[in-house]
C-alpha cells in the first residue's frame, strides 16, 4: 500500500502565475478551485510542492489534489516528470494555513478559510535565500544510468545528508549501465565533470540543477556509433556457437556476442537490424530484402536471422495452399524457398525442418545440398527454389525485377 501510495505522489511547481505540472507545462490559479483575486504567490519565487494525486476526469481534465510537502528536500525528479494526459484544471484539497501564509505576498484570509485548515501559528519563513555552486568529478563507473538520465549520489557542504545528482540526457537509457567502459573510451576519461548549483531558502532546498559538459557529449551521434557498432559485430562469428540452432530471434542474436544481462541495448526487432545494415550500405541485395520484409513477410510471424558464415533473414509467407520459408542471405546471389502444403504439419515443425536444411547448407555446401534434394525429391515433404540474382555485379542493370518475378513464380 505505501509503494501504491508514492507512486500518486508528483512535484508541483508553483508561482504568482499557476501551478506547472511539468517543466513548461502551465495551468492558471484562474483554473483551479481556489480564488485567485484574493491571494498572491511572492512574485519574485517559485515554489516547489509535493502532492498526492486524486480523482481525474479523462474528458474534461479535470484532477483533484493534495498537498502533502510545501518543503521537499529532493526536488530533481520535476525535471524528469512528463504527463499522460492533458490536465485542464486543478482541485485542491484544504491547505495548511501553517505552511500557505510563508508563499503569499498578499491575501484576505477571510476569503480563503474555506480553502484552508486554519491554526494559531502562521507560519512566516524569512525567505532568506542562499545559493551555491559545486563542481564534482563523478567516476563513469559510479554513475547509474536511468532512462533520461545519469544518477550519482554526492554528499555537498551545504546538506546534512547525501543527495541524489540527476544530469539529465534524453539519449540515455538503463541498458548502459551494462557498458560503461564503452562511454569511458568513447569520452576519454575515467571520470566527467559535473557543475551543480543549489538554491536553499532557510535549511531547505529550493532548486537543485546539474549539468555537465561530458555527458551532453553522449548524443545522437555517439549512440547511433554504438548502435552501428554492435551491427558490425553480427556480420562476425559468433563468440558461443549453439549445436544445431540456426535460427535466431533478435535477442538470441545479440546474446551470441555480448555479455551483459540486457544485450539487445535498444531493443532492436529484426526489421531494425535489416534498416541499420542498409544505412551503413552493408546489403547489396536491399531491394529484395526490402520487398521479402515489407511485402511478403507473414504478418504476426517473426522473421529469423542466419549468422555467421551465412549472415541472412528467414521470412515467412503463405498462399493458399503453401507455407514458404524465403532464406535471403545478405550480399548473396540466391535465394532459397521451401515451400511446405498448409494442411501438412504444423508452422512450427516447419520451421524446425528448415532450420535442419539451413545447418546442412552451413556445414556440407549449397551444392552438396542440392544433390542431396534431388536424391531424395520423391520422399521430401517440401519443394525446394534456388532463385539466383542474376546480373547482381552489373550496375547498368538492375537485377531486382527479374528476381521478383522468379519469386512470385516461386510462391503459388
């Protein structure tokens, strides 16, 4: 029950303008249930709150809220808040007279005692501000990676406890963690440099911000480099070779090179894997893999990688009558297609048959294969296509329509 309960607790920022949910995201005290002609929030601050969450009305974006801290001491994660819905309005719930009074510049109380729990103390704080500013040298090795973000605590002579330093990078995910010596050679360094300014009004923390130089460094470009990177590795041998598994979904693939509990770091689907080895122009053959995924790859059905010797796609597509397991290997000059009859079998034994093909293609040759079909045709419970890419190595001809004619021959 208490995890349920801080999960419905978000910060609030408030000002003489409204109360902003989010970073840039403003609802006017105009919205809300209390008056705003009779009361104003100290111009020259804003303020940060945290509230617990109440009833929300979908269509007319209506909450209801509760103040349960005018004074957090960790006030970061506003920064890293998004919203899930537009919120129209807002409805608090009775404020403590004891805490409000220390935000107003100016109110009639009289007009606000239905909006607030009312006591002898008003509570006067004597605002009196006080700023620093640190420069730390945080270890790659010590920091945590979150989505958005680096997390490190840090202990800062301004504060009796520790406190959570959050540098926030929308190109940052949790699966870093499980790399950091990449980031340590790709920055340079051991350690990044990070600059924090901290605001305090009395003893308590107004605003707390961190940036860093270092890690603004790890951006589009160093994380499509490492994307690209760990592309490249696939067209390699795998570390682990499996006896008699051919057939790998994206995870599995990733598995086979890397060592980190999460390999697959952006969680990459197949079609991920086929659209960044074309942008690296990788694959000859785009043409046929672009038409093999968008247009006859079975809907629902994963396609599977080949590796290393034979770096390729399996795809899946059925007619009528006919399930047909398509082998495109990258930068090869044929496609393979076994085609097996609907009603015979189940889509799954199927694959397992072609997966037992693919290894003897692997281990004995594509021509050793072929004999072998045709020694035992009569018997077999599939026909067997080799389209080969005809005029693939001559530019002033493009072999694509000719392939995809033998192919749609292929598939009936």
């Amino acid at each position: 029950m208490q995890g349920d309960q801080q999960k419905r607790t978000r910060l609030i920022r408030i000002s003489s303008t409204g109360v902003e949910l989010v970073p840039g995201y403003l609802v006017r005290w105009t919205t809300t249930n209390l008056p705003a002609e009779d009361f104003t929030i100290h111009a020259s601050h804003s303020f940060i709150w945290r509230v617990h969450l109440g009833a929300f009305d979908r269509e007319t974006g209506h909450l209801e809220l509760d103040v349960v801290d005018y004074y957090p001491l960790d006030t970061t994660e506003f920064d890293l808040q998004t919203m899930k819905h537009t919120i129209r309005s807002l409805d608090f719930g009775k404020l403590d007279w004891y805490y409000l009074g220390g935000f107003l510049s100016s109110y009639k109380k009289i007009r606000l005692l239905p909006f607030i729990n009312d006591n002898d103390h008003v509570y006067i704080p004597d605002n009196k501000q006080s700023e620093f500013n640190y420069r730390l040298n945080v270890p790659v090795k010590d920091m945590e990676f979150i989505h958005g973000a680096i997390s490190c605590w840090t202990e800062l002579p301004a504060l009796p406890n520790p406190v959570e330093i959050k540098v926030v990078n929308e190109h940052i995910i949790p699966q870093f963690t499980f790399i950091k010596s990449y980031f340590t050679k790709a920055l340079g360094k051991k350690s990044v440099s990070i600059q924090i300014n901290l605001k305090m009004v009395d003893d308590r923390i107004l605003s707390l911000h961190a940036k860093s130089k270092d890690i603004e460094c790890i951006n589009e470009s160093m994380v499509g480099t490492l994307r690209h990177t760990r592309i490249l590795e696939i067209q390699k041998s795998p570390k682990v070779i499996i006896v008699d598994k051919h057939l790998f979904n994206a995870d599995e693939v990733f598995d086979q090179y890397y060592d980190e509990p999460d390999a697959n770091l952006f969680q990459q689907n197949v079609q991920d894997i086929i659209d960044d080895l074309q942008q690296l122009g990788l694959v000859r053959n785009r043409k046929q893999l672009e038409y093999l995924a968008g247009r006859k790859q079975l809907s629902g059905e994963r396609i599977l990688i080949t590796l290393a010797p034979n770096l390729g796609f399996l795809f899946i597509n059925t007619t009528t009558d006919k399930n047909h397991f398509i082998w495109e290997l990258v930068n090869s000059h044929a496609t393979f297609v076994w085609s097996f009859d609907r009603w015979k079998g189940d889509m799954t034994a199927q694959i397992k048959s072609v997966e037992h093909m693919i290894g003897l293609i692997r281990e004995q040759g594509r021509e050793h294969y072929k004999s072998y079909y045709q020694s035992q045709i009569t018997d077999l419970p599939y026909t067997f296509t080799r389209i080969v890419h005809r005029h693939a190595d001559r530019s002033i001809i493009d072999p694509f329509p000719g392939w995809k004619h033998r192919l749609e021959e292929a598939l009936v």
